[in-house]
C-alpha cells in the first residue's frame, strides 16, 4: 500500500504542468479535461480553439446567444442552457465559489480579473486558475499590446491544453493579416472613431487610443493628442478636430442615432456629414474585444480610405478562420449587423 501511495504522488508529479500565466503567476496544472471560464472575453478564446465541449460551468451572460459576439455561433446553444451558471459575469465580478466547488473544474481561466481575485479563487476553492489577457489596459499585467496579449494568450491556453497546432494556425492567420494590412498605401485624412463599446453600448463621444483597426493601418487617432487607452470626450474637441471621415461602432448604433438627432446642429457642422463619409463599422468590444471584427474592420477601413479589395471575400474568409465552417454558417444565416 505505501509502495501505491508513493507511486500515485510519484505520477501526479512528474504530470503536473508549471506554467506563468498572463498576470505572471506561477500555476501547477494536472488536468483540462473540465474546464470553467470567468470574465469577459475567456470563454471567447477557449471557443476560438475548440475546447467549448469542455465546460462544465458558465457565466449567466454568456449563456445569451447574442451574435455582436461572433465567437457565440460557436457554441452550442443546447449543451450551453444546460450548464450550471457559476457567475453573473462581467469584468471584476467573482464567481460563486461554493458552485465552482461543487463542479470541481480541473482548471479555470480567467479575463478581466485582477491578481488579488484570482488568487483569491484559486485559494478558496483549490482549483488551478489562469489568468488571460487582452492587453495591459484589459486584464493584463504585462505590457503587451491588444493583439500581441492575444496571441500569448492563445498560445498559453494551447500549451495546457494540448491545442498547439489550433493556436498556431490561427496566430499565423493574424500575423498574416498584420503584414498585409501595414503594406497597405491609403490616403491621409483626419479619422476618428466613436461609439466604442466600454462596458457596454456608448455614443459617438466614446473613443479609444490604441483602436487596433487604426493600428493595423498605421492610422492615428490624433484627437486623443497622445492620451492611451479608452476615453470619452467632449463634443466640442469632436468638432474643434473637425474629422475629414468618422467610423462609427454599430454596437453603439442606437445612441449614436439619438445623439445625432438631439445634437444635429453641433454634428452637420463636421466636414466629414457634410461630405456623407461617416461608416458604420462591425462591434469592436462586446465582452471584450471581438478579434475577427478587428480585421475585417481594418479591410473596410481601408476599403474608404481607397484600397481595392473584395470585402465579402475577405469577411467569409477572416470568420471562416475564427469561428470554423459550422460558426460561419450559423453566423452568416443570422446576418446579426445590419447596416
């Protein structure tokens, strides 16, 4: 019997996995084959490489199958109902603990949670918890930006899992897109973006830094004067800016429309209403950053600031890649942006 017992211990040793996650935490791993996600954007990268069949738990917001989030066509809709809800979700909300032990997931991954939570789960409930990362301003310690914590964070959840040739498919897909879209020649015009979703649908004076579309193209957000990060503005500096051509969230469609009609004599005085080059765009953030949106956003970007390409293709294409035939299909049926 003692021989046994040696020998068992001896196993779960030498078969734990070390791995650093993206808050630099060290975390002893045994098993995935259960697997729990908490806060915004996780359960988005777990559906990303195909682990969804997975999950033994969810969060209550995740079970709504609302398509501003591309990756939820993954999911099926019937085995999701069918989970136990383990948090209301949301950034910087904790889960039920008593519920996460009762599930006994053998990992959880975690977005939108700082390290004192984290650590906090992870102690409570004896469950191994990895933290991920859309960027330093999204959950992230290190200072990574947007795509690049993306990319780290897919390859992290890959090495525990097992999914490594899925992870490196789809970071050699986005690296694809990233050197093509920087070849890119476009006019030079005075852009803007508002709209952006920040815990939720915002109006036109809702803007970001660092809007990865504009990066991607080498496009500067210039009223933001060298501000980082998310922001709102006035509508003043909106017009005192004075934007040759406005991109506009359709996550934020219905404020943005209201916004106009309450302010239509602060907005028709902009160069770019006056001229009809204001474009709706695909939801950015809805629950964290909707990855595929970024790239197909910057095709469209690019497509007004007057380079040739077949949006439809490139679309199918960037969706295909994301979210698998089956996710495509399902996602393309329900046509969810209508603009």
């Amino acid at each position: 019997m003692r021989t046994f017992l040696i020998s068992v211990l001896f196993i779960n040793i030498v078969f734990a996995q070390s791995i650093t996650d993206m808050l630099d935490r060290s975390v002893e791993i045994k098993d995935t084959k259960k697997i729990v996600c908490l806060g915004p954007g996780a359960l988005r990268l777990i559906a990303y490489l195909g682990l969804q069949d997975r999950l033994v738990g969810i969060e209550k917001l995740e079970k709504k199958y609302d398509l501003k989030s591309p990756y939820r066509a993954i999911l099926d809709k019937k085995a999701i109902k069918s989970l136990k809800v383990v948090s209301q979700g949301g950034p910087g909300k904790m889960p039920n603990l008593e519920t996460l032990i009762t599930l006994n997931p053998d990992i959880i991954f975690t977005s939108f949670l700082s390290k004192e939570q984290v650590e906090l789960i992870q102690k409570k409930t004896k469950i191994p918890v990895v933290a991920l990362s859309y960027g330093a301003s999204y959950g992230g310690a290190k200072k990574l930006g947007k795509l690049e914590a993306i990319k780290s964070s897919l390859k992290l959840i890959a090495d525990i899992t097992g999914k490594e040739k899925r992870a490196d498919e789809l970071i050699s897909f986005m690296q694809k897109e990233e050197a093509e879209l920087a070849k890119l020649k476009l006019s030079s015009q005075k852009v803007y973006i508002g709209g952006i979703g920040y815990k939720g649908a915002q109006g036109i004076t809702s803007t970001e830094s660092a809007y990865p579309s504009f990066k991607l193209l080498k496009l500067e957000n210039k009223i933001l004067k060298g501000k980082k990060g998310h922001m709102f503005i006035n509508k003043e500096a909106i017009l005192a800016y004075d934007p040759q051509i406005i991109f506009l969230d359709f996550l934020g469609k219905k404020i943005v429309k209201e916004e106009l009609k309450s302010d239509k004599k602060i907005y028709s005085k902009l160069d770019a209403f006056k001229n009809k080059k204001v474009h709706w765009l695909y939801p950015y953030n809805f629950y964290n950053t909707n990855i595929e949106n970024v790239f197909i956003n910057s095709w469209y970007i690019a497509s007004y600031l007057g380079h040739s390409v077949d949006l439809k293709t490139k679309k199918e294409q960037i969706y295909k890649m994301f979210l698998s035939d089956k996710g495509l299909k399902v996602f393309l049926e329900a046509n969810p942006y209508n603009f």
